[in-house]
C-alpha cells in the first residue's frame, strides 16, 4: 500500500513539471491560468477550518478533456493547506479526478498510517443541466492528514435562476467526534448560495459569492461571503 501511495503521488506531481516552461512560452494561449478567491471563512463539506478570513490562491493547467491543478487554503493564523488534483471530463456528463490534500508543516514523503500527510481521493462527478451530484472516497488512512481510511461524501446540488442549493453527506473525518472517536455517515452539508458580479471598470469585473451553510451533525451554522481575482 505504501509503494502505491508513493506511485500515485509522484504521478501527480509529474503532471506539474511543464507548468513553468508552459507559463513563460505561451502564456494564456497555453490553458494555463492563475487566480486567488477570499474567503470571510474556510468552510469545506460543512466544516470549518482554521480561524478567519482565508486566502485561497489556485492554478491549473486545462487541455481538451484533462485538467490538472494545485489549489491552497491560507488565513492569517496557522491554517494551511496545499492541495494537488488531476480530473478527466467523460462523454455524457461525468468525469473522474484524484485529488491529494497536503498540510504544510508536515513531512511531505510520510505517506505512513500513522502520521501520513497525504489523503489521496477518488472524484467522482455528473452534471446534467442544472443539476450536478458528486461522490468522493479516500482510499488511505493518514493520521497527520486526519483520514481514517474509506471516508466518503456525496454531494447534490441544483442551480436555479438566482440562487443554488445543495445536501451532501458522509463519514470518517467529515463527521468524526472527537470526544467519542467515532464517526458514523451523516447529512454534514446543507445550504443555499447565490452569486454577482460587481463591475469596476468596462473590462474588470469582480463576481462575488455568499452561502449559507447549516451542518446538521455538529449542530452549527455558516454564513460564508466571498470573491475572485
């Protein structure tokens, strides 16, 4: 299991390789592109992480059916995370990603159980008009990640004129408790979004998202606000 880990990992990482020349020879032409979103809080499934506004900076390279990218959460406190992904667009709507959540701080070649600092996850999509639905399983347990192993979520949504909603669901470190150590699958994620663009200038513009997030495992609610660059 080890030397699979590893494998995947380098595979990944591998599919970075021509971003810098591809960035200073062709530019936009070449499917690369950059951006940053800010965020009033980091919430993801329905969970909150870190303290604070964050900074969530990404980059990608997309090419007809392929996209690979690296995505990242910062606030201004201690939280940090590092993400590597690698998706295919299929026929009929759906596609396939694994994507490998990285913390800063932690060792990067432990891929060990015990204080592994990867969670390496299986993505699963289709979208069909408005509606899209998601299905996610990590496949490794990695105690400094905070996988337990076979974690899964499932995600519904429906985009409507004004406004989205959507359920997801899961267990492992979606809905573990860490007074019972126990984690049993649940409902983690319900809300409604909605999304503008402010104009600033006739070729600038800024779109701007709210959500508002109610977790009914842990019994908490969010209001998220955020926008893009």
């Amino acid at each position: 299991m080890k030397k699979k880990r590893m494998l995947i990992a380098a595979v990944v990482a591998l599919g970075f390789l021509p971003f810098g020349s591809v960035l200073s020879q062709e530019g936009s032409e070449s499917g690369f592109s950059v951006g940053s979103d800010f965020y009033s809080s980091y919430i993801w499934r329905g969970t909150k992480y870190g303290s604070g506004p964050a900074v969530q900076p990404s980059l990608k390279y997309s090419k007809d059916w392929f996209t690979i990218g690296a995505w990242g959460s910062f606030d201004f406190s201690e939280y940090q995370e590092a993400d590597l992904s690698f998706s295919v667009a299929l026929p009929a709507g759906f596609s396939l990603g694994v994507t490998d959540y990285y913390f800063p701080g932690m060792e990067y070649s432990d891929y060990s159980e015990a204080s592994g600092s990867h969670a390496f996850e299986l993505n699963g999509g289709f979208t069909a008009g408005n509606f899209n639905l998601t299905a996610n399983f990590i496949f490794n347990k990695a105690g400094g990640a905070g996988s337990s192993g076979r974690d899964k979520y499932f995600q519904a949504g429906y985009s409507f004129k004004f406004f989205n909603i959507f359920v997801g669901a899961g267990d492992g470190w979606h809905t573990y408790d860490s007074d019972t150590g126990e984690s049993n699958f649940a409902v983690c994620n319900l809300g409604i979004g909605t999304s503008r663009t402010i104009k600033v200038t006739d070729s600038f513009n800024i779109p701007v998202n709210g959500q508002l997030i109610f977790n009914p495992d842990k019994n908490q609610m969010f209001l998220v606000v955020g926008f893009t660059l």
